[in-house]
C-alpha cells in the first residue's frame, strides 16, 4: 500500500518537495494497515507488566476486545503519534533516494529503479 501510493503521488510532480510529499502520503496510506497491527502487538507485549485484569490468548482475541471495549478506533488509538514518528522520515529517505538515484544516473549512466 505504501510503495503504490508513494509511486501513485511521485508520478505526478517529480522534485524534492514532490519525493518528500510523495513519502509522507505513502506512509499515511500504509498506516492504515500497519497501526493495527502495532496496536495489537504491543498490546500482547505488555500484558502481564502492568496491573491489568485483561489478558489476551492471541492477538485475534486482542483485536476482537479492543473494538469491543473500545470501538474500531481502539485500534488506530496511536495513529497520529506515529505519524509523528515516521510520516518525516519516509518523506526523508524517499526524498534522497529519488536525488542519489538520479545522481548515479547522471554520473555513472546506471539505471536505477523506476
């Protein structure tokens, strides 16, 4: 999801402020998928290190109670601190890949990839 968005938004301006664009849009779209999954791991992760009278079997069980006792929200419930986190730096590195691909291009004639 990450990778056809981020291509999706670079095919349509091609400079830095587009690849960083272009990177952050990607990360927001593969958010979708990844944060549950985050949630749902670190749920499992810290059950039995805090006073708490849930305990999960799985993580099948864990999504299952989450949107129960919280709603489907309950699993995008650190959404936007991860954007926080990694939206700059997806930006970042696509934005200096597409320049030192280009930059290998222009000096050494390798084709990089599309």
């Amino acid at each position: 999801v990450e990778f056809t968005k981020y291509m999706y938004a670079k095919n349509q301006i091609d400079n830095a402020f587009a690849n960083f664009s272009s990177g952050v849009i990607g990360q927001l779209c593969g958010s979708l998928a990844w944060v549950p999954m985050d949630v749902l791991k670190e749920r499992c992760q810290i059950q039995g290190q805090i006073h708490s009278n849930t305990v999960y079997k799985n993580a099948m069980q864990a999504a299952v109670a989450i949107v129960r006792n919280e709603g489907v929200f309950g699993v995008y419930r650190a959404f936007w601190i991860h954007q926080m986190t990694w939206a700059p730096f997806n930006g970042f590195y696509w934005m200096t890949y597409e320049h030192f691909k280009q930059y290998c291009n222009d000096t050494w004639h390798i084709q990089g990839a599309p």
